[in-house]
C-alpha cells in the first residue's frame, strides 16, 4: 500500500489544501474491502487512474461506478465505496471555497448529484491530464502533472475575498467559532455572510459547521478505535452523547454503534484527514 500527503506548489496554497495519492492492490484470491466514509467538510477533484471504482450513496441506495475524473462538492451523505484490485486514487482537496474559485459555480448547484464527471465541468482539458497521469512512471511524476494543471488555471480563478482567509478558520476550530465572529472577520454583516458562504461552500454556515463537527467525531472514532463516543462527544463540542447520537443518525443514517461496527471491520483505510 503507499498512501502520501504533498503540501503544495507554494502558488497554490490559496485555494488548494493538499494532494493525496492512494494506492492498494488486491490478490485475485482476496476479495476486495467495502469502505465506509462520512459526509466531510470538503471539496474535491478526484482521479480514479487504475481499476475503476464503485461508489453507493448509502441515503439513496444507488451505486454508481466512478469515471477517471470526478468533481465532488458539498457531500452531505453517507458513503460506501467499492475499490477495484489496483486502486490507485488521486485526490485534491481545495481549501474552503476553493472549488468555487476554480469553477465559477456556486457550491450549491452541486448539491444535485454525488458528484460529476470532470470533463462536464472543466472541458476536455481534464482528459489529457488523466492520460498523462495514466502514463506517468511515478507517484511523484503524477502529483506534479495534477499541479501543472491547477497552476495553469490560478489567472483563471475568482478573485479571493477576505472571507476566503476565514473559511478555513471554521475548519481549524472544528465548527465552533459562532457565525458572528466569522462575519465580522470577513467585514461582512451577517446577512451578507450567509450569502457568500452558501455560494462558495453551497451550504448554510450552521450546517456546515455542524458537519465539520460531526465529521471529525467519526474520524477520532476511525483514528482511535478504543476511544469511547462519550468522550469524543465531550472533545468534539457536543452537550451529551445523546446530541452527538441525533447528528450521527442525521448525517449518517445510522446510529455511532453500526458505524463503530463497520469501521472495525475495514482494515484497509482511506484516512481522511480534514483538519490540516
């Protein structure tokens, strides 16, 4: 397995967060892992470059297999995903509000669908860096491709604003900071801001802050299997466990036990990690 975290290219920073490399490969006589993943605070441009992958919405049942390129906006539901024998993933993860810069499109349109296929969003441009990827020799040599690309589009992005300097503020501090503080940091009022964040995240500023919370609940959990849910519950900010129980069953469509179940039955991990 090789899993690699690349801060990157300096001119990026802005509206990038980082890129990940993923890879696990299977035996023809293993059968292949079913892996559970949470609603994140995120967005994403993701390459599946080897064996095509299966994704299930787990709020609607419907599978899905995974073109070469996928765009994901805001996710909001509970996700299995189904991994070829050579799974080899590329994921850019923007900084908040990111994406938005990058497409031009508020986040909230992209609420329709899991996700979208590269080419119906970024052109026929994204096909060429997925062959040149495909034809790299090396885990580097294909992180450095994907930058190329996205330097190639910084005089294309939206113009960053002082609430994009906040944004990611709401990360750091796991959705706790009040909306208040937030608007007043961006020198918007509170009005303004809900519109602006709900442009740029495509969700509204309380809901995606709970999301932020209950995100990194489940990914203690994930990261710290012996952990009980009443103290994550108490590190993650919430009044009891029965308030960290009502998210679960909200944004998860299960309750903390059946996904404690499942996340010890995955051996292979993903580690999502939103709070760099």
């Amino acid at each position: 397995m090789f899993h690699q975290l690349y801060k990157p290219h300096p001119a990026l920073k802005n509206f990038v967060n980082h890129i990940m490399i993923h890879q696990v490969k299977f035996e023809a006589t293993e059968s292949t892992p079913t892996l559970s993943i949470p609603p994140l605070p995120e967005h994403g441009l993701f390459f599946y470059v080897r064996d095509r992958t299966e994704v299930e919405n787990m709020s609607t049942q419907k599978k899905e297999t995974q073109p070469s390129c996928i765009i994901v906006g805001p996710n909001i539901y509970r996700h299995h995903i189904m991994p070829g024998r050579d799974h080899l993933m590329i994921k850019v993860e923007f900084q908040p509000g990111g994406l938005y810069r990058l497409l031009g499109i508020p986040m909230h349109e992209l609420l329709c669908k899991d996700s979208f296929e590269g080419l119906q969003l970024l052109g026929s441009e994204i096909n060429q860096v997925t062959d040149r990827i495909a034809e790299a020799l090396s885990f580097d040599e294909m992180k450095l491709i994907v930058e190329r690309y996205l330097l190639s589009h910084i005089g294309k992005l939206k113009p960053s604003l002082p609430i994009d300097h906040v944004l990611p503020l709401l990360i750091k501090e796991r959705g706790l900071l009040k909306i208040d503080q937030l608007a007043s940091h961006a020198c918007l009022s509170i009005r303004q801001f809900e519109r602006v964040f709900q442009q740029r995240i495509g969700l509204s500023p309380k809901h995606y802050s709970r999301l932020v919370r209950f995100s990194q609940a489940w990914i203690m959990k994930e990261q710290q299997p012996t952990i009980s849910w009443i103290k994550i519950a108490h590190e993650c900010g919430y009044f009891d466990q029965m308030h960290l129980i009502r998210d679960f069953q909200e944004f998860a469509g299960a309750n903390p036990s059946i996904i404690e179940s499942e996340l010890l039955q995955t051996q292979v991990k993903l580690f999502n990690l939103p709070f760099s």
